[in-house]
C-alpha cells in the first residue's frame, strides 16, 4: 500500500498531463478545421449562378438562317470574353452521329453584355464537316464571321472575290405541286468569273430540311457554301439554353459550366426570329418593334423583306400547304397581337418562367413552358433516345471540344486580312458574269507560307494531331472583264450599340484557294443511320443555265428519278 500511494504521484502527474494536452488538442481542433474550410472556396451564391435565358440566339450549328445578302453584323464594341470552361452533360443522345459543338460568346444589343450561347448535341449531316464561327476585330469593334457546314471530303476552301447581287430569291409565283417548295438562285464560280445556277423548285422529304447553296462573307473572301439535306429540328439532337454569365462568376477560379435547361423545339418554332447579318436564330421575345431596328425580324419577313432564306419557315410552309394563306394570317395576327400585349410574350429567363407557369392552371403550363431541365427532356422525348457517356467517352468528347476551340482560332488566323489592309464595302468590282461556262472544280493549289496569326487570336496546335497542318494560299489570275454592278446593302444598325457596322465587302479581286486542316466534327459514312439516308441532292442543284426561264412560263420541276413523291406529312402526323 505504501509503495502504491508512493508511485500514485506520477500516475496522477501523467493523467493530468494526457488530460491537459487532450483538451489543448480538442481545443485546437476547430482552428484547424476553420483553416482548412479557408483554403476551401464556399459554394457559390444562388444570385451568382448563371441566368439561364429562355430568349436568345440559337447555336448556329444547330441551326441558321441563310443570308443571301450581304447585310453587315452586329459590331459588339469590346472584346469577346475568353471562352468559359463548359463541359458537355453526361446524358447525350444514343447514336455515334451525335456530336458534341460546344459554345461561344454573343454580343446582346439589347443589354449591351456578353450572353454565352451553350453548346449543343448535333447529329452531324451526312457527308458534311462543321466550320464555327468566331469574331474578328474590325476598326468599330468585333464582327462576327458566321460559321458553316462545308463538305467534308474538302481539303481546302477557296476565297473568291463579292459576287454580284443575289438572283432570283422569291419564287415566281405557286409550286407547281403542293410537296414542292423554291431554291433560290446562286452563283458559282467558273475559273475567273461568276455563272448563274438559277432558282428551281424542289421536292420536300418528310422528316428533312434542305439548307441551299450559298456564298458565305469572310475577312479573307466570300467561301461557296454548298447545298445539303439536313435532319428536321426534332432529330438534331438537344438545343440547351443561352446564359448570362457575371463577371464575377466567370472568372471566379476553377468555374466551369456545364448547361442543363434545354430548348423546347416546339416552342422554338412558334417563337422564333431571323437576324439575317448575324446569319442566326433568335428565339422567345422579341415582339418589340425595336428589334427590327437591331436587325432581328419575325419570321416570314427575312425571306421577302431581308434577301435571307429561312429553312425552318420554307420547312413549315410545306408542313401547311393545305391552308397557307390562312396559316400566315394567323402568324402574323399572332405577331401583331403579341406586340400589343407584352404580357402573353414568352418570359425572357428560365427564372422567370417558372414564377409564371406556377400561377397558371396545369393544363396551360405546357404551352408555357419554353426551358426545361434535361432530365425533363430525356422523360419527354419520343424521337430521341439518350444514354449515360462512359469516362474514356467524356474525356474524348472534351478533347474534341477543345480540337473545335483550336480550329476556332486558326480559322480566324488564316482569314485575318493582311496587315494594313481593310476590307472594303460589298460594291468592290466582281469578275464578270458568264451563264455559258459550266461549273469547274479547282486545281489543287501549290504550297506557300500560312498567312499571319491574328493578334487576338494567336496561332495554337490543335488538340488532335490530325489538325496540325498549317493552311497553305495560292492565288489565281485576276480577271480581265468588267463586273456588272453590285448593290450595296445597308447594314444593320443597333440604337444602343455605339459603334455602327461597317459594310461587309472584301478587298479581294482574285480568288485565293487555302489548304486547311480537316475540321474536328466530320460526318462518318458509318456514324450515319442506315435506316433514314439523306435524300439524294437534287439535280437541279449544279445545273448553270443560260438564261432564267420567262416570267410567264411555270417553271421546269427537276426531281432525282429515284425519288417517289413525297406523303402529305399531315397524314403521317408530322
């Protein structure tokens, strides 16, 4: 006992001492945890999450207007942004037709901000490659240089001098059949002059939409854009939402964006507007007649009024053939009535939206409805059929994004007009026109040095290896006849942007053939169903005439001898 209490001093020293440093310990622990949660950024606010937008242009790749003119842009006076860091959702539609084209930056004249136009999921049209858009700096700001399918068995594109005024846009009075709808004339280039393909009337195919043939504006020179089939809206694939993203957000560290609010495509339709100089949709409210003045139009109006072919409204004019007058006075007493009435126009934000359709009835909250959530459109879809993307797909899928963002950069590099030089306005003399030559395929140009990088966009290796290939420029002789005249179109004007668009002219004289690097998104002849082939290209299509058929004579139906004629889609419940 004596030994015990002897040595129960220093057990008793011990015990305190582990008590005394267990609650020096416990005491510590929350400062430590504190310090760790500082190193650790708190979510980011629900008023700093980006603003989904229910009204807003559409991703050109999905789907655009085609300008026949040459309407200048919308100039956006500062910089475009650098890109966000956007990643495709994990549910995509099932097919390897699918691609993922991902976003960029649009100028909103209505706000005066940069508004991030979401990627999309697009199945690719067959035989076709994507060529995106981008901005290119001009002495008012940044104008937007639109983007275009090109063929995709084309090794390079050829920059051709502005061609005359366009031909032979409206059609020259009724189809001659009610499954036949009018393609606008074209010009080709033929060796060192501009021949005439005349307007034709076309047959429509259930469940397509043909895109014509068209010369599309650059810096470096106009690039022929030929004609395609292309899927209808609701077979693309998925069309998400435009986003207004604050300052603070985008560049608040590690951000990254993955959209999630889709596009109803029905409503789409019944809401939709042409910007034919910024060669896009525009789709929920724009009823007010300002809009006009920033260039953004009503459907129905781009084709007759705006020199701009519309394949959504020329696709739904074939849908309603049955009562077509009747159809396009009710769209334009729905036009009329909606900017009499701001408050039946669609809501502008996503947020928005969901306050309104909460106050109504369940059985109007449909029609209401223009954003949804994917998960909705997934439970909701009956054309398309989606599924999850495997890791190894997600990270293929982001480094061909990136391949796009890299080709985004060197199309601007390649395009950037030479130093000093300034494009000029769109009556610039053309080469001559000759109807009696026909359409010739180019001589594969000879190899020089790639054109000068762009200061804003500097030159950058593509992601994909196949990619690196620099473009190459070869330069024909100029011609020798005198053009005929070349309208001058006015451009387009925004009250509240303040610098004014420039006319969009090319300084170029001769055409200038550039070797580039194949495109990221390529149709594959085996990514394509099999089951629902592309109609074939309409004959008509490649045929240069020498003189445009007489006023009062019907025009000539040109229909591939493989096609049967098409059903009356109403009786396949289209």
């Amino acid at each position: 006992m004596l030994e015990w209490k002897s040595a129960d001093p220093w057990r008793r020293h011990a015990a305190v001492l582990t008590l005394v440093l267990l609650g020096v310990a416990l005491m510590l622990a929350p400062g430590r945890a504190a310090a760790q949660d500082d190193n650790t950024p708190p979510p980011i606010p629900a008023g700093e999450q980006p603003d989904a937008l229910t009204s807003g242009p559409v991703n050109e790749a999905f789907a655009e207007p085609v300008n026949l003119g040459d309407q200048g842009g919308v100039i956006a006076p500062s910089q475009p942004p650098d890109p966000l860091a956007e990643t495709a959702p994990a549910d995509q539609p099932t097919g390897d037709d699918f691609a993922w084209i991902p976003g960029y930056w649009s100028w909103d004249t209505g706000t005066n901000t940069w508004v991030w136009v979401s990627g999309c999921w697009r199945a690719v049209p067959a035989g076709m490659a994507w060529v995106p858009g981008y901005w290119s700096q001009v002495d008012t700001g940044w104008q937007w240089v639109a983007g275009f399918w090109a063929a995709a068995d084309a090794p390079e594109l050829q920059y051709l001098p502005a061609p005359p005024a366009p031909i032979e846009v409206d059609a020259p009075g009724p189809p001659p059949a009610w499954d036949q709808t009018w393609v606008p004339g074209c010009w080709y280039w033929d060796t060192d002059h501009y021949t005439t393909r005349h307007g034709y009337w076309l047959q429509q195919k259930h469940g397509w939409m043909w895109s014509p043939a068209h010369l599309g504006w650059t810096p470096k020179g106009y690039v022929f854009c030929p004609g395609y089939w292309d899927l209808s809206l609701e077979r693309r694939g998925v069309l998400f939402a435009p986003v207004a993203v604050s300052d603070s957000l985008r560049l608040r560290a590690g951000f990254e964006f993955q959209p999630s609010i889709t596009l109803d495509l029905k409503a789409l339709v019944a809401h939709l507007f042409v910007c034919p100089g910024y060669s896009h949709y525009y789709v929920g409210d724009y009823y007010d007649a300002t809009w006009e003045q920033r260039g953004i139009y009503p459907r129905g109006e781009a084709a007759s009024v705006h020199t701009c072919y519309d394949p959504v409204y020329v696709h739904a004019t074939w849908f309603h053939h049955d009562d077509l007058a009747g159809w396009r006075q009710k769209e334009q007493q729905t036009v009329a009535t909606l900017r009499s009435h701001p408050e039946l126009r669609p809501a502008r934000t996503y947020s928005e939206q969901q306050t309104r359709v909460a106050r109504l009835p369940a059985a109007q909250r449909q029609a209401a409805t223009m954003g949804r959530t994917l998960s909705a459109t997934i439970k909701q879809s009956t054309v398309l059929h989606f599924e999850k993307t495997t890791p190894e797909a997600q990270k293929q899928i982001a480094q061909q994004a990136a391949a796009q963002r890299d080709y985004r950069n060197n199309r601007a590099n390649w395009e950037a007009p030479a130093h000093g030089t300034t494009p000029t306005p769109s009556h610039t003399p053309s080469p001559a026109v000759n109807d009696h030559h026909p359409v010739t395929t180019p001589t594969n140009p000879a190899h020089t040095p790639a054109p000068a990088a762009n200061d804003h966009h500097p030159a950058t290796t593509p992601t994909n290896p196949a990619h690196t290939p620099q473009p190459v420029i070869t330069e024909h002789r100029p011609p020798t006849t005198t053009p005929p005249p070349i309208r001058t179109p006015a451009p387009v004007v925004a009250p509240h942007n303040p610098p004014a668009p420039a006319p969009r002219g090319t300084a170029r004289t001769q055409p200038e053939t550039v070797r580039v690097p194949p495109p990221p998104v390529v149709s594959h002849p085996e990514h394509q169903p099999a089951a629902k082939p592309p109609p074939p290209t309409p004959v008509t299509e490649h045929e240069t005439q020498a003189r445009p058929p007489a006023p009062s004579t019907p025009p000539t139906t040109h229909q591939p001898p493989a096609n049967p004629p098409a059903a009356n889609p109403k009786e396949h419940g289209h």
